[in-house]
C-alpha cells in the first residue's frame, strides 16, 4: 500500500477558501440558499465551509443541513458490506431555496444521484448545484458533474482517493492510496 | 457493524443484544423518516413482503403494512378467515403456494407456538413472527424496549413489571427476553393462576401484590386481560380483578415518584388500566404505536440486506 500526497494542509486551505469566496460570488448573503453535506464525509467539508463564510467573510446565519442517502443508495444488497446509516438533520424547509449539496469527493456520481432523490423528501428545492474538494475525472457512471471543485484528479479503479480533516482524521491532506 | 446475526426474526431468544442494539440504532433512523414531509425512502422497492395473519390482527398487521409502504416494498395480505386454510390446506403448502408467486419474506401471525420456527426449516423466505400463540412477539418487545430506552434514556439498570395475564401472554414472554438482555430486572405481577409455573428459571420474581411491584419499578407495562383466551375462570370477577391488579389515578399517586406507564393495547378501559392513567402524561402508550412502525421499519430493512439476490 503507497500513500501520495495530493493536497497537503496548506494546499487544503487555498482551495476552502477558494471553495468559499466563490460560494459567495454566486449566492451573495446566503439568504436563499442552503448547504447540505452529504453524509459521512461531506459534513466536515460542509462545516469548514459554513465555519470559513461565516467567520472571515462575516456572513451571518448560514443554513447547513447533513443529509444521509444510505436507504435511497442504489446498491442496496449489492455490495459486499451493509450499508450504514448515518444521520439526517435538516431542521429546515428547502421548498424554494437553492440547495448546494458538499461531499469530499466525487467518483462514479452514484451517491448524489441519491442525494437528488433523498432531497425530494424535504420539498423542492429551486435549483440544486455540486460542491466537492476532490473531483475524479473519467470514472463517471451518470451524467453528473460538480459547479464548484477544489482539484480534479485522474485515478484509475483501484486508487482511492482519501481525504484526511483534522477533527476527524488528524490532519488536513488529501491522499492518493495504491493498494 | 453492522449485520444481524440471524436470517429470520423469530423471537427474542434466538437474537443477540447486540443483535437488538443495531436494530433500535436504525429504527432512530426511520423514526426520522416517518417524520418528514415525505414518510417514503426507497430501500425495499425490488422486496415482496407476504403478510399471512391465521389469527386476528389490527394494530400490528396495520403497523406491519405501513412500515411495508413506507419501506417501498410489494406488499401482499392474507387472513385466514377468508383463505383455503378453512378447506384444510397445511401451512406448508399454503406457504409454498404463496411463495411460488416469488415473494422475498413473510410477516407471520399464528395461534400455534413456534409455527415461525417450524416455517424457518421447511421454506426459503426470511420469516417474521408477528406473534406465534402465548410464544413469542418479537416486535411488541422490541418496540417497548425501544420505547423505555427514549423516555429513560437506556433500559439497562431499570425495574420493570409486567402486570396481568401472564400465562397467556406472548408479549410477557417477548419482553422478559429483550428487558433481560439490555440489563434491566424484570418481575411479574398478576393473579397466581396466572403466573405459569416455574417461571422463576427465566431469572424474574414473581409478586403477588400491585402496590409492592409499582414501589419497586420504574416502568409498569399493564397487559390486557385477554378473555378470548380464558378457558376457565383464572380470577372469580372482573371487578375483583381490577380492585387487585388494576392501574388508576390513586394508586400511581400515592407512590412517591413517577413511574412510566404502558400497554400494548388493545386497551380494556376500566379493567386494567382506567381512563385517566391511560391518557395521563405517564402513559407512553401512543408512542409505542409510533415507535412500533419504525421499529419494524428496521427490522425489515436489516433482515431485507441479508437476503440473497436473484440475479436471473
């Protein structure tokens, strides 16, 4: 197994805080727009964000919901390991707002095409955009793209990319990892 | 993580605690579900479920079919009343029968004891005991466990009494096995010729006297005095019965705390519970109806991922 670095912790800041300035650029004072970090891992990404709008661009009461997609997951009794669920919490109406769903990375698009449905069960959302730190390129199994990505990477099937935040895993990196 | 350990739910005997933890972690995650605007995930949409209650049902044949929709699974019924079991078809075959129109798993009601168990060794569907005879109720308990651990916050450490007809009772049966297995001490309280003999081996104590056993607990679960059963006079009257055993307003008054208070309904109001407890803010009785949908939810979610799939 060989680790290689993809983005250290300062490289990790640059792109949060790039991430953020241009969620900013496009929703303004966030009055209509909601995040939604996707669960397990979307939620740290979704926090450092919220945390980074709200202390350095001073804006104020920004809504951030975690949303679990495990029972609306497409893969249900075909992989290997049960699926877990995690929690949900949007104590919010998402009728009419924009949403910007945030997760750490995307690979085959599998996990937002549930997410789009997931999200339904909460109202309906005027428009719905894409957020991740990690894009991986030519792995796609739908048509889904991000609106706003940290890095793209290429990596084939059996790379993984892993993304480390320091509340959770220690420290802030992104690594590729050969097995 | 996070699988259960059995392919069927056919009691609480057979199941694990930890078997029972993983299924009150997931029924929290229904139990917000059932709470959104809209109640529907679509986990079990390629699952077909059979309900096949032999024996009357409402409550728990209803919260079944719901926590079915709800799950977006195929759901079909059957009750014997109307069914070719009154022509003399076995178990098996109408089992079979049913099977053969490929369904995944099968919701079971019986009068027999262990019918689900004997089903288990002769069928391939993964079974559900929704209550086999004065057996088990594998659900019931589960949910008034669950139910415990939301308004106490954990049921190991607790004292809980289980009030009434005993003897005839599959939910008693049920509930000393998962209160036993989350740590809390169990006791029974009814009539002596209640009581099944010896039951003092499954590890409870057995009191005779009402007030004593609510001094004690911290939970009542009140049974209801199931008449149907009663092939012989257990008790000389009703009203004798609930002068001793019943629940009401000045018994739970005089006891210097508050206890919680359930029932797994049907209720018999005025016989062993009076109207005023069972609408008090001490009953949890309307919860357990609630947490009963999504404690199923779970259920058949979990045994749902283990079912092998047809790849043809």
């Amino acid at each position: 197994m060989s680790h290689k670095v993809l983005l250290n912790a300062t490289e990790v800041h640059i792109a949060l805080h790039r991430l953020a300035c241009q969620l900013i650029e496009n929703h303004d004072t966030f009055e209509n727009t909601v995040l939604i970090g996707i669960q397990p891992r979307g939620i740290f990404l979704a926090e450092r964000l919220k945390q980074l709008i709200e202390q350095e661009y001073k804006i104020k009461n920004v809504l951030l919901g975690y949303l679990d997609i495990t029972f609306y997951r497409d893969d249900f009794r075909r992989s290997d390991k049960p699926l877990e669920a995690n929690t949900t919490k949007i104590d919010f109406i998402v009728e009419d707002k924009k949403v910007v769903f945030i997760d750490d990375v995307l690979y085959t698009g599998r996990s937002i095409r549930s997410a789009l449905t997931a999200i339904q069960s909460f109202g309906r959302p005027s428009e719905i955009e894409l957020l991740t730190l990690i894009d991986r390129r030519f792995s796609r199994h739908l048509p889904i793209q991000p609106d706003y990505r940290g890095r793209q990477v290429d990596a084939i099937n059996e790379e993984k990319v892993k993304v480390c935040w320091t509340e959770n895993d220690g420290e802030d990196a992104v690594y590729l990892v050969k097995s | 993580m996070s699988e259960l350990s059995v392919n069927h739910l056919l009691g609480i005997k057979y199941i694990t605690e930890r078997d029972i933890q993983l299924i009150f972690e997931t029924a929290d995650h229904f139990k917000e579900v059932i709470n959104r605007p809209i109640k529907k995930v679509p986990s079990l949409r390629d699952i077909t479920i059979a309900n096949l209650f032999f024996e009357n049902s409402t409550r728990t044949r209803l919260s079944f079919e719901l926590a079915e929709k709800r799950l977006s699974a195929d759901v079909i019924n059957f009750s014997a009343a109307s069914s070719s079991v009154k022509k003399g078809e076995t178990l098996i075959d109408t089992v079979n029968n049913i099977l053969s129109m490929k369904v995944d798993m099968v919701v079971m009601r019986h009068p027999n004891p262990g019918a689900g168990v004997f089903l288990s060794k002769h069928i391939d569907a993964s079974i559900v005991n929704a209550g086999d005879g004065a057996h088990e109720h594998p659900t019931q308990a589960l949910l008034d466990c669950y139910s415990i651990r939301e308004k106490l916050g954990d049921v190991a450490g607790k004292n809980v009494v289980i009030v009434g007809d005993i003897l005839h009772s599959r939910v008693a049966l049920s509930n000393i096995f998962a209160l036993q297995k989350l740590g809390a001490d169990v006791k029974v309280c009814g009539p002596r010729t209640l009581i099944p003999k010896h039951i003092e081996k499954l590890g409870v104590s057995v009191e005779t006297n009402l007030m004593k056993a609510l001094e004690w607990c911290d939970v009542a679960n009140m049974l209801r005095v199931q008449n149907e059963r009663m092939d012989i006079s257990y008790f000389p009257t009703t009203r004798e019965y609930t002068q001793q055993f019943g629940l009401n307003k000045a018994k739970l008054e005089s006891l210097d705390k508050e206890i919680v208070v359930m029932h797994p309904g049907p209720i018999n109001r005025g016989v062993e519970i009076t109207s005023d407890v069972a609408d008090s803010g001490q009953a949890i009785i309307l919860d357990q109806v609630q947490n009963g949908v999504a404690i199923r939810m779970a259920v058949l979610y979990l045994l749902a991922s283990k079912i092998e799939r047809d790849e043809g």
